[in-house]
C-alpha cells in the first residue's frame, strides 16, 4: 500500500490516519517532492479509471495560468505536463493491490483495502 500524501492537506493527512487505524502502514511518496514518472501516473489513471484531465486541481495557480494551453492537451500530453505541475495532481491518492482510489472523502480508500 502506498500513498500519493502532501502533509499539509487535511485531506492527505486524514487518510493517511485512516489507513493507520486500520493497521496499514504505507509507503509514504511526498509527490511534491518526487512525482510519479508518466508510466506511474499513466497506470495510477487506468487503475482509477479516469482520464488525467479528471485528476487536476483545477483551483490552483498553475491551471489557472495555463487552462487554454491544458484545454489543447492529449492524454500523455497532460500526464507529462501534471508531472511537471505536481501541485495540480489530486490528493491523496492511495494505491492498494486490488486498485487505487482518491482519498477525497478519506473513507473510500477502505474500499481497496483488505
């Protein structure tokens, strides 16, 4: 189990105490700090089953200044562009062996845990 985690979300830090209830220790990823590659975030789309278009934040800066340039992008297009932005990757996002989920609310991460 691993989660996508920026501590100074609320969100991020009330799943991560969430799956630490429920015993599971995981692997931390700052993704501030280490973004995922495009062949990470391209499998962490699928396992969510959305387009990379779905998984940005569209309230932060770095959308804003750039939303007509990201309305022109492809799918790889905009998975190179998030990685490059990771402050537009939605938060937290836990991956599990059985998937990956959206800790947005926190509580539907329990479904990919066993």
């Amino acid at each position: 189990t691993l989660i996508y985690h920026h501590p100074r979300c609320s969100k991020s830090r009330q799943t991560l105490a969430l799956l630490q209830e429920k015993g599971i220790t995981p692997e931390i990823i700052e993704y501030l700090n280490t973004p995922p590659d495009a062949p990470t975030l391209s499998n962490i789309l699928q396992q969510l089953g959305l387009e990379a278009r779905v998984l940005i934040r569209t309230g932060e800066d770095e959308y804003k200044n750039q939303k007509d340039a990201v309305a022109e992008m492809n799918e790889a297009q905009l998975v190179a562009w998030m990685i490059e932005n990771p402050k537009v990757i939605e938060r937290p996002i836990v991956v599990t062996a059985i998937g990956a989920r959206i800790g947005r609310p926190p509580e539907s991460v329990l479904e990919i845990i066993d």
